[in-house]
C-alpha cells in the first residue's frame, strides 16, 4: 500500500457512500427547488448543489477503478507469487538434474526457463488489465509443468518444441500486457 493511501474502502460501503451521494443531491435539489429566486439563500443553496453534484460526478468517474482495486490486489499476489515460485521449482529442477545424474544438456532448456520467470519478477500489475496479467501468470504453470516433465523425462524431448512456443507466447503476452498498463 502507497504511504497516504487510504485503505480500499469494501464494494458494499461503496456503494452506500454512493447512494448517499445521490440521496444528499436529492435532498438539496429539493431544497433550492422550494425557495425562492430572490431570496438571499438561494445562491448558497444552488453553489452547494452544484459543488455536491461535481462531488458525485468525480466520485462516479473514479468509482470503477475503486471498485476493481481488490480484484486487481488479487491478481497482484498471483502474478507476484507465480513467477517467484515458478523460479524456485526451475532452480529445484536444475538441482535435481545434477543429484539424479542427468546430463547436463537440460541446462540448455532449465537456465533459460529460470531467466526467463526471474524477469518475471519486475512485473507490475497494471490497473487495467490485471486479468490478463493474471491469467498469464497461471498459464506460466502449464508452461513450468511441462518444463518439469521434459526434463525429467517424463515426456519425450520433442516436447521442447512446445516449450520454446509457450516461452514466446508467455513473453509476447507479458510484454503486451505490462506495455498495455503503462499506457
């Protein structure tokens, strides 16, 4: 949290400071709408209507993103903690390729995983478009599962052709998407 930054008030309390707002506008509408043009209220009571109304309008245009802040506080921890985890099982797979006695041609596939999800680290999620952040960091899973499994031997090393396109499809996707919320 920012130092100054008040904390995300729930959707519920929201939408109650919203509709009394609206409530507030209401009830000074109808005020100034009782009294008289030419009386010496009036203007006080029109220059409060107006400044309530730019309140409600400001608040409205903001609304959204305080809405969403939760979701996207979420979606933060799971970009954060996917790539950082993502890194540890790529570091535990090039220690467990040395301590199995596999060669150490997997180095080629497993150091640029690890550098890769190391990057991965200095992503920011963005205010908008922390869904698709999110979404590619879970799909980073499927990638680091697939890593695993070749470099095991699990699964055949024709599967590193796989890896490779998941690599530029999660790099082209983290890219555009980090561009996409500097913007």
């Amino acid at each position: 949290m920012i130092k100054g930054e008040s904390v995300p008030e729930s959707e519920r309390e929201l939408r109650e400071r919203h509709r009394d707002m609206i409530k507030d506008l209401g009830v000074r509408h109808s005020r100034i709408r009782q009294a008289n043009p030419d009386d010496a209220t009036f203007d006080d009571l029109y220059e409060q209507l107006v400044e309530r109304a730019e309140k409600l309008l400001e608040f409205e245009r903001t609304l959204p993103a305080r809405l969403a802040q939760p979701k996207r506080e979420r979606a933060a921890q799971v970009v954060k903690w996917s790539w950082r985890g993502q890194s540890w099982i790529a570091v535990a797979l090039i220690t467990s390729l040395f301590v199995l006695g596999h060669t150490a041609w997997w180095l080629v596939l497993l150091i640029p995983h690890l550098i890769g999800t190391l990057m991965g680290w200095s992503i920011t999620v963005a205010t908008e478009g922390y869904k698709l952040q999110r979404g590619i960091a879970i799909g980073l899973h499927v990638l680091c599962l697939l890593v695993a499994l070749v470099a095991l031997g699990v699964i055949s090393a024709w599967w590193i052709i796989a890896v490779v396109a998941g690599w530029v499809v999660v790099g082209v996707a983290s890219e555009g998407s980090s561009q996409q919320g500097a913007k």
